[in-house]
C-alpha cells in the first residue's frame, strides 16, 4: 500500500520568515535563509512529520501584488499555483513588523478560496511578541498562532491544529499501483521529451516545439509494448533554479518532482550534444534517493559524429561523472528519427523487473561469507567487526537488512564495496539498493 500526502503552502509578503518555517518544518536547512527580501524565488518541496503524521510542505517565495518587477510577478503567480495543489495555507507574517497592505492584499485572495488558512505570527520570540501577535486576527481569519520559527516556541499547539486540519492521506492499493509499470520521462528543456513520447505513441499527443519549456504540465498516456501495458508520464523540463523566473515553470518543477517521487522508473533524457549537466546529476540523485528505477537515454544521437567506439567513450565519459551511478543503464536514441527508441523501453522494462527481484537468504548469506573471506572486515579498538548473517526483507525496490556486532562502526567504504559485490553477484541494474545494517 502507498499513501499520497496532503499538502501545505506557506505564503507570505517577503522576509517574514517563510523558509525558516519550512526549516524548521522539514528539519532541514534546505531553503535558503537571508534578510534580503526575496531571496527565495522558486518553490521549494519537503517532508514534515508530527506526532505522526506527514505531510508535504511547500515554500513560496515572498508575495507582493501589483509590483511591475518581473521576478516579484512571478513570485506572485506562483503563490496561485501553490494554493491550488495545498489542502491547508500557512499565512505568514512578522509581529515585529505588524499588519501591512501586503498582508491584507494577500488575506483578501486567501478568503475568496475555500481551504483553510492558519495564521502564523512569526518571530513571536517573547512574550511581549506573543501578546503582538492578536493584532492579526484583524486578518479576519480564525486561527492565529504566535511562533519563533527559529528557536521553535510554540509551535507544537501550532502544529497540533495544522495535522487536525489535514485531509486524510489517499491510499494507493498495491494491486491499483502495480497494475502498470509508471515511466515518468524527465530532463531538461529542449532535450527532445515529447518528441519521445509522440514516437512511441505515434501520434501527436505532445506539442512539440523548438522554444524550450513548451510542455507544461504532465501529460499521462498508455503504452503497449510486447504485450505489456505502461503508464508514461511526459513531464515538463527542468530548468536551472536561476532561469525558473516564470510562474507556470515553477508549477512545472513541482509537478516533475511529484512525478520522479509517484513514478516506478525514472527515465532521464540528456542532449548528445549538450551532454551530462550538473541538472541533471542532481536530478539522478534525486531519482535514486526515492528509490526509483533509473534509465539514462542519450537523446538525439543522430546529431553526434561517429567514429569507431564512439558511444562506447561516450558512455565511459558519463560514468566518469556518476561514478557511484555507474549501475544505470544507458542507452543511445533519436527520438525525431525513432532509431532505438524501443530500446529505451526495452531497457525500462529490464529496470523493471530487477525491482521486483528477490534474493534468497542462503543465497544472501553464501554471498556474506563469500565477501567476508575476500576482504575481511577491518578491527574496531583491536575487536573484529563482524557480519552475522542477512536476508532481502523487500522488493521493488529491494532492501536488504545485514546483522553484525557494531553497525556504528561500519566504515562507508566497505559498505560501498558491499553494494558493488552484491550488484556483481545479483545485478539490480538501474535500481538502487538500500542496506540496513542493525546490531546482533
């Protein structure tokens, strides 16, 4: 079974604080935080936990209306697009600071929707601030909640009330979720992605267009290939973080990460020309850290002169650069001639199917003693370190839990000598492996 979280926004005028809150929220220190208004201009996408419960967050950037400046307009559209995938909207604003038009302009446009709205009276750091804080209830909503999101005072009723108001998570049954294999093909803008798609699908369901970024929203259709039915999702491009200055380009990121995160198979396609970018290695890891099956397809290859070897060299040079990826498959295509365009299917389906392996304990185990008798494993404090035994506890994708005396002690190197050997020894190609190691 998979669940789909519900989502919050967090909107506000600029430098109240809205990326500390996520911060703190997330538990990460993945938004950039400054006292230059504005900073954060593109929508940032994490995961909360509380008491519990999870739940997606978004970070918008700062909302100010009616401003001519172009990346302050975007700012702003991009609130609306943010509003319209939350379930519940974080309105923050500064008790340093006070009621302002910006905030009531922006009150105005969250009372003509229906979701609900909670007021978060940031930087409430004493109580002399937290006694600020009621002038917001003059916003005219219900909730109000007086916070420091940086040193976290009260935020635990704050997110009491938030996951009370949370819809429930929708729940994906494993047979509706496994019923077709999910491809969802991602990359930057210009690399050919629709023309892919309409190839395979023979028809012109894609707009394709020269002037990048034309795609955008995901657009889902379903393919037959040698008797097997596959979901594929034609995602808008990626673009790097500082060309994202449009509205409609933030809600097509969001939409290519919720793509990478629901898909099966991520299918990531390069220029031959331009080649591997440093997107596009953030977008691999990305795929991997979710756990996705992981397909790398050298688009447009029709352009590229050939010499003898070329494409062996050529896929050498990439793995240069993903040295630790150096286990997805890469394939060679043109998507405006159609030359191995099936081959990428055929490399997707193969990608599918490691997912789904499973290996045997004994066979686990024989594999343990097999390793161990190579390269023994180093002393901790003149003890040896010891691997007991192991079993694959999951697939698709495939987890495997390994028992020794002090996992602590574990050095990252031997761990990444236990992944090598073991693809080695059972392949899992295009699929990442988790190891978990526990004490016995």
């Amino acid at each position: 079974m998979k669940r789909k979280l519900p989502t919050v926004a967090i909107v506000g005028r600029p430098n109240v604080g809205k990326s500390t809150l996520f911060n703190r929220l997330t538990g990460e220190r993945k938004a950039i935080v400054d006292n230059q208004s504005g900073v954060t201009r593109d929508r940032h996408y994490g995961e909360s936990n509380w008491n519990g419960r999870e739940f997606v967050i978004i970070d918008t950037g700062g909302y100010v209306p009616e401003d001519p400046d172009s990346i302050i307009t975007g700012i702003r559209d991009q609130v609306h697009l943010a509003l319209n995938e939350a379930d519940v909207i974080l309105l923050v604003v500064d008790v340093e600071i006070g009621i302002t038009d910006l905030d009531r302009n922006i009150s105005l446009i969250l009372k003509n929707q229906t979701k609900p709205v909670i007021v978060v009276s940031n930087k409430a750091d004493n109580d002399h601030k937290t006694w600020q804080a009621a002038e917001f209830y003059g916003l005219g909503f219900e909730k109000n909640y007086a916070v420091s999101a940086i040193s976290g005072m009260g935020t635990g009723d704050f997110l009491d009330d938030l996951i009370s108001q949370l819809p429930d998570d929708i729940i994906i049954s494993d047979e509706e979720e496994s019923k077709y294999p999910r491809l969802a093909v991602i990359g930057r803008p210009n690399v050919g992605k629709s023309s892919f798609v309409n190839s395979l699908l023979k028809l012109e369901r894609s707009i394709v267009s020269e002037i990048a970024g034309t795609t955008r929203d995901s657009i889902n259709s379903f393919f037959e290939y040698e008797g097997q039915i596959y979901e594929l999702v034609d995602t808008a491009g990626l673009r790097k973080r500082t060309k994202v200055n449009e509205s409609i380009e933030f809600y097509s990121t969001l939409r290519t990460q919720k793509a990478i995160r629901e898909c099966d198979i991520a299918i990531l396609m390069i220029d031959a020309v331009q080649g591997l970018e440093a997107q596009d290695i953030r977008v691999l890891r990305e795929a991997e850290k979710f756990n996705k099956g992981i397909v790398l397809v050298v688009n447009k290859w029709d352009l590229v002169e050939k010499e003898t070897n070329t494409l062996k060299n050529y896929i050498d040079e990439i793995y240069k650069k993903i040295a630790t990826l150096n286990y997805i498959p890469i394939v060679s295509a043109s998507a405006l001639t159609g030359q191995r365009v099936l081959k990428v299917i055929e490399a997707a389906q193969e990608v599918v199917e490691e997912r789904k392996k499973v290996i045997s304990t004994s066979k686990v185990n024989k594999f343990i003693e097999k390793i161990l008798r190579e390269r023994p494993l180093p002393l901790h404090n003149r003890y040896p370190l010891t691997i007991k035994y192991g079993t694959q506890v999951k697939a698709n994708p495939p987890v495997f839990s390994f028992f020794m005396n002090k996992p602590k002690e574990l050095p990252p190197n031997y761990r990444r000598y236990m992944e090598s050997k073991l693809r080695e020894e059972f392949g899992f190609r295009g699929v990442p492996i988790t190891m978990v190691f526990k004490e016995k």
